[in-house]
C-alpha cells in the first residue's frame, strides 16, 4: 500500500494527493503505477500530472473509458 494509514473516505476531490496524504515523488510514482496496475490502463508518464487530486484522476481515466465504479460488485 501507498499510504497505508489514509483515510479514504475523508479526501477531499480537489485537493492534492500530495498535500492530503503527505506524498512524495516517490509515493505519487508507486500511486500512478498502481492504477496503471489496478486498471489496467496505460498511463503515460507525461499524464502523471493529471492525476495529483481524486477528481483529476476521475476525469483522466474516464476519457480513457475506465468506469467509475471499477472495479465491478
């Protein structure tokens, strides 16, 4: 796990992964790769960028056709 001690269910969508979970290049690094991972979706490194907040990350992989509510119930 990234950031084993987050809470989840308290992001905040517009506010910086980094700034919240206290991460650095390294854990944003492991955290793209992960959903890379989870996904399975490749994810440019050049896109990293887009994914720094929970609604940043919601909004690049759905134009990338990856559903909300991945993985399914």
């Amino acid at each position: 796990q990234i950031a084993p001690e987050a809470d989840v269910a308290s992001l905040q969508p517009e506010v910086r992964f980094r700034d919240q979970l206290d991460f650095d290049s390294v854990d944003f690094m492991n955290f793209a790769l992960a959903l890379q991972e989870a996904l399975h979706v490749e994810i440019p490194e050049i896109d990293f960028v887009e994914l720094g907040t929970l609604n940043g990350c919601i909004r690049y992989l759905s134009l990338r056709g990856v559903s909300e509510s991945f993985p399914p119930a």
